[in-house]
C-alpha cells in the first residue's frame, strides 16, 4: 500500500496507518510506504516504510516515485481536505 502526502493531518495520515495495522492485525501480509511527509510518531514497524520526501523535478526521484507506484498495489488517499488536487499533481502530463 502506498500513502502520498506532504501534509500528515490534512493528508489523513493516520487513517492510513491505521488501515495497514487494522489488515495487519487480520493476518494480511502488507506493507505500506509512506511518502512525502514524515510521520509525527516513530514507526517500528519493519513492513513501513517512510520516504520524507521525492522532488518530481529532480529526474532520479521521480523515476523513483513512477517505480514505486508501479510496484504499489493499493494507493490510500485518505485526505481530510475539502478539495484535493491529487489526480493533477502525479499527471505526468501536466508537467511537459
């Protein structure tokens, strides 16, 4: 599973780690990784993964954000916000 998100709270964050803990606990093999936002808690989990940050205008990091969501099977997008401009910020598209 993958979470996307610079904003923890506004991104829902928490919603997100807590699915992955609630299939977890189901006895489902996941893993989750977290990326652009660090989490305001230390996770020990071995099966989360935190990425801090990738720049989409650096080439090598977005090379690496297109592999990861290639490899991700399920993209959590729990924002808590009123309106969200996800789907237009990883267009790749938009950015040529």
């Amino acid at each position: 599973m993958l979470f996307l998100g610079v904003e923890w709270e506004r991104k829902g964050g928490q919603i997100a780690l807590d699915t992955f803990y609630a299939l977890q606990n189901n006895g489902m093999q996941v893993q989750l990784k977290i990326i652009g936002c660090q989490p305001p808690l230390h996770i020990k989990d071995k099966n989360v993964t935190v990425i801090p940050f990738l720049n989409k205008n650096i080439k090598e990091e977005a090379q690496q954000l297109y592999n990861i969501l290639l490899q991700t099977d399920f993209l959590l997008l729990p924002t808590r916000a009123m309106q969200e401009c996800f789907c237009r910020a990883l267009n790749p598209f938009y950015y040529n």
